[in-house]
C-alpha cells in the first residue's frame, strides 16, 4: 500500500461509517417518514444491524493499524488516527444494542401483545376495529390464559383511582393522552370513554388504546386497554404505555 493509499485510508473507513449510520438509522426512522411498513424496517434492522457493524470495526481497526505505519507525513498519522477512530466508535454504537444485550440480562416479556388494567372485563374496541390498517392481531381479548400471563409479567398493571369527578377524571385522562403523543381517533364523552392510537419510537410500530371512566362510591376509575396491531409478543411496550399514563395521571 503506498504512501497516497494509507493517507486515505481513514477517510475511507469514516466514510464507510457514516454511510452505516444513515442506513442504520434509515432501517429504524423509515417507517415514520413513510417509506414502508413497520415490520420492514424491523425485519431489516434485525438482519442488517449487526452486519453494518461488524463490517465498520472491521474497515475502522484496518485503518487505525495502517495510519499507524505513516512515518513520512505526521500531520497525515495524526488525522488518520483521528478518522479511523471516530469511525470505530461509529461502529460500536451501530452495534451498541448487541453490546448492550451481552452486558445487560434482557428482561423475558410473554408472549402476549394485549395488555389491560381489568383482565376480568377489559375496555372494549367500538370505534376500531381488527380491519384497522396494518393489524395482523384481533382486538378481541384473548381471555383467562392472555390474563394469567399478564398477572404474573405484570402486577403492578391496576386500575387508576381518583378523587376526581367522572368527568374532570375524563378530561384529564384525554388531556394525558395527547400530551404522551396520541392520535384520538374517537371520543364519547357521554359514555365516558375514548380510542386512540399511540406509535412507538423506532420503527413507528402502531398499537391502539380504549379508556374508560367509571364511578366509585368516591371518585372515579380508569381502566386501560392497550394492543399491538401485529406480533405476538410486544417485548413489554404495551405494559410500559399503560405504566407511564398511569404515572402521569397521578403526578398531574
């Protein structure tokens, strides 16, 4: 390799990095500007990620170990040092979720996508429907086996209690809804319910949410319902939706 090729070298592997990073985060923002379905940028994220990465530590560690055999040009050395290492941390961050994953025991979720505040009668759909767009999985609730699984991955998933009117209780749920970044698609304030459909971050997953409020001797209930439009599993994001409302309902 002659003296011109080495000088290069670095700015080849951050040039490789920096083309990774954009289809990595192609993969996982695609769906969200509209460019295919959920599932598609998944499925590739799942079977390209890694394979992005490997190949930057790859071209990056070649490029660190050639920029150090530059004796003619230090200022050349110092710069391809610099790029070929930056380049390096690039591919360790596309590989970062792996990384993660060896040194964090991930949490096993069950393999349900339907999760609910009342597992004997959860909230029922009547505005959205299984021919909703893009759902694979049904809205009707899978019964006592989806509840069992729930109970015992999720106790802490209740109902909400308040003070609150039933319709000052109403308002504040819809009021939460919006500021977490739903989409209301129906509302019924008479039977004190409403649906809407909430996107996860990466990869613009849709799962739909039903409310309901109801009366206590004192106060009011809030029951959630929250389902994935496709996967079996939800790898705990419907649990966690229905955590954090519940959390900012009782801190507003």
């Amino acid at each position: 390799m002659d003296v011109m090729q080495k000088r290069n070298i670095g700015n080849i592997a951050l040039i490789v990095a920096i083309v990774s990073v954009a289809i990595t985060a192609l993969m996982v923002f695609g769906s969200s500007l509209g460019l295919w379905d959920p599932i598609v940028g998944f499925m590739a994220s799942r079977n390209y990620n890694n394979l992005l990465g490997y190949l930057v530590v790859v071209v990056a560690v070649l490029a660190l170990g050639t920029s150090f055999t530059i004796k003619q040009d230090s200022n050349a050395k110092g710069k391809g040092i610099l790029t070929s290492t930056i380049a390096l941390l690039l591919g360790l961050a596309i590989l970062s979720p792996s990384i993660m994953a060896l040194v964090i025991k991930p949490v096993k979720y069950p393999p349900i996508h339907d999760i609910t505040t009342n597992t004997q009668s959860p909230p029922q759909f009547e505005f959205l429907t299984d021919s909703r767009i893009g759902a694979k999985n049904s809205l009707v609730y899978g019964g006592e086996e989806v509840a069992a699984q729930q109970r015992q991955a999720f106790p802490n998933i209740q109902p909400i209690a308040t003070d609150l009117s039933v319709e000052a209780a109403y308002q504040k749920a819809l009021t939460v809804a919006k500021t977490m970044g739903w989409t209301i698609v129906a509302q019924d304030p008479k039977a004190l319910r409403f649906e809407s459909t909430a996107t996860t971050p990466f990869f613009n997953f849709a799962d739909d949410v039903v409310i309901v409020v109801s009366s206590l001797e004192q106060g009011s209930r809030i029951d959630l319902r929250s389902v994935s439009r496709i996967g079996i599993g939800d790898a705990g994001v419907n649990a966690k939706r229905i955590q954090e409302f519940s959390q900012r309902f009782s801190e507003s």
